[in-house]
C-alpha cells in the first residue's frame, strides 16, 4: 500500500514492516510530542468479519492487560476506506529476531530476556488470554529511563483461555508450537505459551529453534550453559504438556535461579585483554573517548572505559556484594586494570558491579585504605544513576590513590565502582562518563 501522510491525529514518518494481515507504520504524535507504532488492517482483510474482529479484540486484549510488559495500545480507528487501525507503544530497540540475525545471545542476556518474556506472558494468563504465536518478532526492545524493557506484542491470535476446549483451527508458528497445537479441538492452555517461551529460550542460547521430535540440550549447541538451565529448556519443550511447567511464571523462576545466572564474584580467570581484543572479544562499543578502551561484563549488564594502558587485564565473571557488606550472591561485574593477578599490585584498575539491592539511603560497608588520607566524599553521577564518591589519596606516601563510588537509580538499580590510580591525576568524573549498565 502506498505510504499514508497522516493516520488520524497521527503524522507518518516511514514504514516499520508488514505482515500478512497488517502493515505497522511509525508516526510522529505532535500533540503529545512522542512516536508511535501504528497498525493497520490490509485493505483485503478489512472487510472480512472475523479477522477484522480478531483485529479488534487484539487491541481490547492490550488494552485490558494494560502492562508496562506488554505492547500499550493508546488509541484505535478507522480509516476514511474503512480500514480499522490501532496506535500502540514504539519500541525503539528492534525485535528479538533482529539480534537472532546475529547468531545466538550472551547466556546471560538470553536467560534475562527469557525470563521477561515469561514474566509478559504471565501477565497476558492472569488476564485470562493465552497467546499461541510467541516467535522472535513478537518480541519487542525498548529502553525506559535508562532501562532496557522487553515488550511482548502481536495477539493477532490470542483467545480466552476460557474458550480454549473449543478451539478448532490449527493456528500458530511452526518451530514453536506445541504439539497440541497442530490438533484441531486439542484442548489448549497456558502450557503451549510455555513452550514457545521454551523454543524461544533454546534459540536464544543456540542460535538456532529446537527441531522437533529430535531436540538436544542447549549444551551440546552452546559451551557454558549449565545442566540445570538444560533441564529447564528442555522441561518446556516437552512434547507431553503434563511434562512441561504448569505456567509461564514457574519457567521463569526456574531460569532466573540458575547457576547460570547467580555469577560468582570477580574471580576466576584472568584473561589477557590485548589477546581477547584481537580474538573479537573483550572491547565493545559506546561512547568510548580517543586513546580509551571500553569492556563488558560477560553478560552484557555493565561496561566501562579506561585508559586503554589500564586495560591488560579482565575479570568478567561478576562480583559479590558481600565484599562492601551487601547481602551475599552473584551479581553482574567485571574488574579491568594493568595487573590483576599480583595482589600486591599498585597498577592502575577498575572494579565495576552492578545490582539492584544499591539504594539510597545505601547501608553498604565500603573499604577502608588505612594507609591513605580520605578526602571530603563528594556527589556525582553516570546518566541517571547518582551518589557519592570517597576519594583516598597518598596511600603509603605514594601517588597512588583509590576512590570508592556507590550509584543508585531509577527501578532500584545501583552500581559500585573501586578506581585504584597511580599518578595524580584524578580521572573518576572521566570514568563515569563512560559507565553503561543495561540492566542490573
């Protein structure tokens, strides 16, 4: 269809993509000065009933969930040809199948995303509505006051749960349907979200769906992933639903306690920066200022740049807040510096971990360096996130110094950071400029 200048109030800007039933555009709302996605009906679907109600009840489903999980449909008509649409939530970030193009995920960032989804469909169950056609461009991305969201969207074939007995059209996308699917009359419920949520996962780990009937364990596909995140993934894709979890909620649960997950503290191998760089590793992209290098936790939470002769070495495995007084667990971290094997080292280095038990007022222990002079703590801040630094200086009549930092922000997101310089200049207010935490 050729492109539209205005849909209702709303100005078309471009094209966003289009599907068999619909075509979403991106408009500029100049009302209320914010961008939307807006879907329209095919001009050769508009006049059949059904899909046209299929159409309609998708936006009454979004709109009655009304989650901040889910895609947010604001306002729905009809166009001057009698094309129903519906103005709903822009998602910046792109779909789940633009990073798949990609091969598979960090397992960390596959787990988290997982688990949101999960937790978006639960909401859509607790609503009374099963989805039945989870895939990766159903999977939205935006960011939120700093904070990356996962936006469930597309409930062209959502119904009742209570209806579920009686449905008796095959509907759904093969390489994520459950087997029941495929049965007309099968008797649905909210296990056959599940397994898509768990194909979803297998993909995401592996970089590639489970093929059915002959589906090997993440780990065979992926080094890293943990025997009890196998057991998880392969729980839900049970071909027999009584095998599968009960609800989407419990799959998340499982994913989110994994070994996998719970990263221990900074430990573990050190990993000569230089190598890895040179290897496509290591160094990841943003804001990054001339002559600095930027690195990346493991599971791509938190990054940070330094003087690149800072960056030799990398520890990315997490950190434990129990080191600051925080309750004890793994938490997402990295630790950068010159020589991080010697602990007796006065190299330059960085320590950087986030999590969200970080609030103000913060109750946390930070080090004390008995050999140093503490200077005046002073505020300061990284984008959104703000506190205090505590600056020691002269340690052992040296120019080394160490500055402690503890951030707080919004949604209960906070970060810790230990700089350990060796001259005398300060570079902290540099450093956090470049600090990055997706989500902690």
């Amino acid at each position: 269809m050729p492109a539209p200048t205005t849909i209702g109030r709303y100005r078309v800007t471009g094209r966003l993509g289009s599907g068999a039933f619909a075509t979403v555009w991106l408009a500029e709302d100049d009302v209320l000065e914010s961008q939307v996605a807006i879907k329209v009906l095919a001009d050769n679907w508009a006049h059949h009933p059904d899909v046209r109600a299929r159409f309609e009840q998708e936006a009454q489903v979004l709109r009655r969930a009304d989650s901040e999980r889910l895609v947010r449909v604001h306002d729905f008509g009809e166009l001057p040809d009698g094309r129903p649409y519906q103005v709903m939530t822009y998602a910046a970030g792109g779909t789940l199948a633009d990073r798949l193009a990609g091969g598979p995920m960090p397992i960390g960032a596959a787990l988290r995303t997982a688990s949101d989804i999960a937790r978006a469909v639960t909401v859509l169950h607790d609503s009374g509505v099963l989805h039945r056609d989870l895939k990766p461009s159903n999977v939205l991305f935006d960011t939120v006051r700093g904070d990356e969201r996962v936006l469930v969207a597309d409930l062209g074939l959502a119904k009742e749960i209570a209806q579920a007995s009686g449905f008796t059209v095959v509907a759904g996308t093969p390489g994520y349907m459950a087997p029941e699917q495929s049965l007309p009359g099968g008797g649905l419920d909210v296990r056959v979200d599940v397994h898509a949520i768990g194909a979803l996962t297998y993909e995401m780990l592996t970089g590639k769906p489970p093929r059915p009937g002959a589906v090997a364990a993440p780990s065979k596909l992926r080094p890293g992933v943990s025997r009890q995140i196998d057991r998880a993934v392969l729980r839900a894709l049970d071909p027999d639903r009584n095998r599968r979890w009960p609800t989407a909620a419990a799959f998340a649960e499982a994913l989110s306690t994994s070994p996998s997950r719970r990263l221990a503290r900074v430990a573990g191998a050190v990993v000569c920066l230089a190598a890895l760089a040179a290897a496509g590793g290591a160094a990841v992209p943003g804001g990054t200022p001339p002559g600095w290098t930027r690195v990346g936790s493991a599971d791509g939470v938190v990054s940070v740049a330094v003087p690149s002769s800072w960056s030799r070495q990398l520890r990315d495995g997490g950190w434990d807040p129990a080191s600051i007084g925080l309750p004890a667990g793994g938490q997402p971290g990295l630790q950068v510096g010159a020589d991080l094997i010697d602990p007796a080292a006065a190299s330059p280095a960085v320590l950087a971990g986030a999590g969200r038990w970080i609030r103000e007022p913060v109750d946390a222990t930070l080090p004390v360096h008995g050999s140093c002079t503490r200077q005046p703590d002073r505020r300061v801040s990284a984008g959104e996130l703000s506190g205090s630094a505590r600056r020691w200086t002269g340690c052992a009549g040296t120019a080394l110094s160490y500055t402690e930092v503890l951030l707080t922000g919004p949604g209960g997101r906070g970060v810790y950071l230990q700089i350990r310089q060796d001259d005398e200049a300060d570079r902290t207010d540099d450093i956090l400029r470049t600090l990055r935490v997706t989500r902690s």
